[in-house]
C-alpha cells in the first residue's frame, strides 16, 4: 500500500501545474483503499516483491474510484467525506465536475502505460457500467416503485464491477491461469454485491463518530436500499405507506421511529443474511482453487466482511 | 460524416440499456463536428474510400467533445444547446455528470480497440489537459486579474489541445510520414486557438438568431476573454474600473453600451488581427508540407476560419 501512495504522489507530477494541488488533494480522500487491495491480493504470489503492474493497476482503479467520489459529493451536495471538506464544497461544484474528469483521464491514461490495451478497454468499459448504474440510481430517487431486481442491478453495476475488474486485473496481469481469472471475478462481483449491502446496512445501523457521517441519509434523500426494501415489506399496508410518502419526500423522514421498527421486525436480522448469501457464493467461486496462493488471503477478505456486518448488530 | 453517425450510432448499442437512450440523446447535440473533421481532412489520402481507423478515431474525439459538452451544460446552467434541452435541462444536473463520464468511459473504451494503447494514450492526456484548461477558467470567473498569459494557456489547453490531437490522430493514423504528423498537430494547435478566439468574438459580435444563444453571456458570467481585455487596455481608467465591477458581478452588466464601445475603440479589428495571426501561424505549420494530399484540404478549413471571422463585422 505504500507503494501505491509512492506511486500515485508520483504521478501527480503528470497533472498540469494549475491542478496539480487540487489533485492532491482528491488523493487524500483516499479511504480504506479497498479496491487496490483486492488488485494486490487476487495478484498474490507469496513473495514479498512488490510488482510493478500490480501498483500501477491498483492506481488505475484507486483513482476511478476517487475520481467518482468526487463527483458524488456533488450531487449529494455533500460538505464533508473523512471529515474532510469534500472537493465540491472546497473548489466549487463546477470545479469538481471537471475535477473529477480530469483524475478519470489520468486514471486512463495510466492504464495506457500497460504493453497492451486490455487494461484500459477492462477498465474503460467497467467505469462506464459504473457510471450506468449510478445513473439509474439517482433517476429513481424518491421513487417508491423502486423494486428489488433493479436493486441488485444498481449494485452490481455501481459497486460489484470495479470490484470485479479490481480482481480481475490482479489475477490477469500476474500470470495466473485464465480460469482462476475468472474465478477471482466472480469472487470480487459477489464481493462488491457484499460490500455494498453491507454499506447500505450500515447508513442505517453504523455508529456517526465512526463512520463519519450522518445516518439515514439514504432515507432522507429517498434513496431506496435494502433495509428499506425489507421494511417495507414486513410493515402492516398502513403504515407502509407513510413510509413511501417519506421516501417520496411528500412528508419528512422519521428515522428514529424507522430504525425502532427495522429492529422490531428483524430487518438487520434478513439483510445480514442477504450479504452473508453474496459472501458463500464468493467463496464459492474459489472453491476449486484453493493452492493459489491468493486464494486464501481473499477468503480472509470475505471473513473479515461477515464479522464486520456482525459488529454491526447492538 | 455519415460514417460517423454510423458508426456512432452503432456504439449506443454498447451501452447499458438503462441509459442507452440518454446517450442516443446526447449524441444529437453533434453539431459542426470540426474535431471530427480535422481527423478526417488530416488523414486524407484524396481517394474516396473510408478508412475505418480514421472513423474511429473521429468518433473517439467527438464522443469526448460531446461528454464535455454536457458537463459545460451543468456549470453554465444552460437550458438549450443548438435550440434543444440540454442533457443537464432534461435528466437533472446530477444524471448529467454521470452521463458525461459514461460518454467520456466510452471514448476511451472505443480508443482500446486500436492495436496499440497509443491512440488511447494520447486521448486520455488531452482530456486531462482540456479539463485542466476549463478548470483555470472556471476559478477565473468574476476575477479582473486574469492576465491576457493565462487567457492564452487557458484556450491552448481548453479548445486547442483537442483539436491538435485530432490532427496528429489523422495523419499518424493514415501513415503519413512523422515530420507530417508534427506539422499537423502545430497546425491543428495554431487552429484550435483561432477557433476559440474567433468564438468569443462571436460571443459579443454574432447573430443570436444563427448562434441559438444569447450574446454577451460572457460578460454576464465573468468571464473575461479576448474582446473584453481589448476594450479593459483602451477604455479610460474609469469607464475601465466600472467594467471591472461588472465582470466582478458588483454591478450589472452593462452589454449594449460595452458593444457600442468596442465598436467604437476597434476592438473587434484588434481581435480579428488575433485570430488571423493564428491562422498565419497555421498555415506556416504546413508550408514544408504542400505536396502532401491533406495540405490543401487543412489549409481550406482555415482559409474558411478567415471568412466566418470577416462575416462578424456588420
């Protein structure tokens, strides 16, 4: 991971001298950096040498991922991320729109530096399912016709498939057979499915001093998650239906009374399942090649996820 | 050019079906397609077949014309563009970031199918570049102390920079021999600066009826190009104080009284000398270059450039 921070500072010398701050700071978003960690392990080769293609493809997809945090801060005109001023909010939307642009086009352009143009087509053609996906996101905001199919298509476009490419490339470009390429992409999809539940759970159960934000924002800006699904189910009709009215923004939200029901009703209880269900159909996509060495340290990834969900409960 | 759309249209089918019609909308906003036919005219090879590469290469900088199109869209909070809703208008500021970068992911995604990464590589810094360019410019909004050096690197990066790769694409991609190639890029580069400056003139001196906007939109805005420094050196100090309180946004505007003094202290001669010396740096680029089958098509274009300029003056 040092090796990618050495190297992503390093590439900000590419950046033209008027945005080269403005990119750094963008870099310090950087979180828990989990997409490059999934390009170092899937890559695995139980050595301690740092690979070269391997730092270069985790700063690829790294700088996507930041580049779309940047652009949605704006849109959920958000002020802080990391209790840090968003891009938005320091250099003005306008700014961030083109901002984030810009850290795509690097982004890009770095998976150029590649002998072939794989990494760039796998890596163009996932931001653009990315984009997709948040896109349809965003259009059924407030929107209570939401229904659980397109749900899991948002997910799998938004989240699983830069997980998946992120796996992808490290299996791919470290030489490993073609078939555990494939296996380490399944693993990632279903692992970014995981993620995201996980991440949708947590808007509604996480601790604020720990995750650095308000909770239920998804509620408020009507955005319909799978907590939300699962209550909405388990509701007796009338109640249900104030509770769309909230997600159609008619009346305000009530989230104290939505998270006293959602414990009432067992929905931490179902949505805990539903990830641990993505988690077994990772590990699953492993299961024939337990002897590579990634193998695993990324089923110590999905173990670590299914205790994080668990912390969750209290 | 209808190899163009044909094969534009063709790629929309390359898109998620959830936001293929949005993207079938955007590509509507293709207006003059000048990128596009600096690549073709660069490659030319004065016979009539279509040379594939050449298509996509075309499509591969208009697709990224029309993605920052959108995102402009967003930041001006422009209604119409060429007399149609704007993306931004029509699907939300939010839908119309994320439509911008899908567009943008699939230029790059349609530069991964060249053999080599050097087509992508060479678009994705552009993109940077061109981002960076209007990312200086839109800080600079509402300030008086942009000097005519930042004006200067602000359009080489923003306009001339797309179309000097346009040119290099056509011409490397057609085989043309290197030194061509450089020659054409200057070319393309000198061009690209004209076609800016001769746009802001056009800004205060067109027909809104022909442009589809309204005039004077940048100096409603702040925003302070060629015709506006030229009238800020030759006003008295204290008309030229007062209009620098209108650009601030202080004060409003004043646009009829700004354009009957520009009219009447010669600023549109001193622009249109500007943009001319561009063009004379243009056509130097190719002077070694005659015999060569794209010269006399490139040299037309700007011959052309000369006589929408003269078509301002009224």
């Amino acid at each position: 991971m040092s090796a990618l921070d050495s190297y992503l500072t390093g590439e900000l010398d590419e950046f033209e001298p008027e945005i080269r701050e403005m990119a750094r700071y963008c870099l310090g978003a950087s979180g828990k950096k989990i997409r490059p960690a999934l390009v170092f392990l899937s890559g695995w080769k139980g050595s301690a040498i740092i690979d070269p293609d391997l730092v270069r493809a985790a700063s690829v997809v790294e700088l996507i991922h930041l580049a779309t945090l940047v652009h949605d801060d704006i849109m959920d005109e958000a002020d802080l991320r990391r209790n840090r001023q968003t891009a938005a909010r320091l250099y003005g939307s306008s700014a961030a729109v083109l901002l984030g642009d810009a850290l795509f086009a690097h982004a890009l352009n770095i998976a150029t530096q590649f002998p072939t143009t794989e990494v760039c087509a796998a890596v163009s053609e996932s931001t653009r399912r990315v984009c997709a996906g948040e896109i349809v996101q965003t259009l059924r905001r407030g929107s209570v016709s939401v229904n659980r199919r397109e749900y899991d298509r948002i997910i799998e476009l938004k989240t699983a498939e830069l997980f998946r490419v992120s796996c992808y490339l490290g299996a791919h470009l470290s030489g490993s057979p073609d078939g555990y390429a494939d296996a380490v992409s399944q693993f990632g999809r279903h692992l970014g499915v995981a993620y995201q539940i996980y991440d949708d759970l947590v808007d509604y159960f996480g601790e604020e001093a720990m995750i650095g934000k308000t909770l239920g924002t998804d509620l408020a800006s009507g955005k319909v998650t799978l907590p939300l699904f699962v209550l909405l189910e388990r509701l007796p009709k009338k109640e249900a239906d104030q509770l769309r009215l909230e997600i159609g923004g008619q009346v305000p939200s009530q989230l104290d009374l939505r998270l006293n029901q959602m414990k009432d009703l067992g929905v931490f209880a179902a949505v805990e399942t539903a990830v641990e269900a993505e988690l077994i159909a990772a590990r699953q996509a492993l299961v024939n090649w337990i002897a590579q060495p990634a193998t695993p340290h990324l089923l110590g990834l999905s173990d670590l996820l299914t205790i994080q969900v668990a912390g969750l409960r209290h």
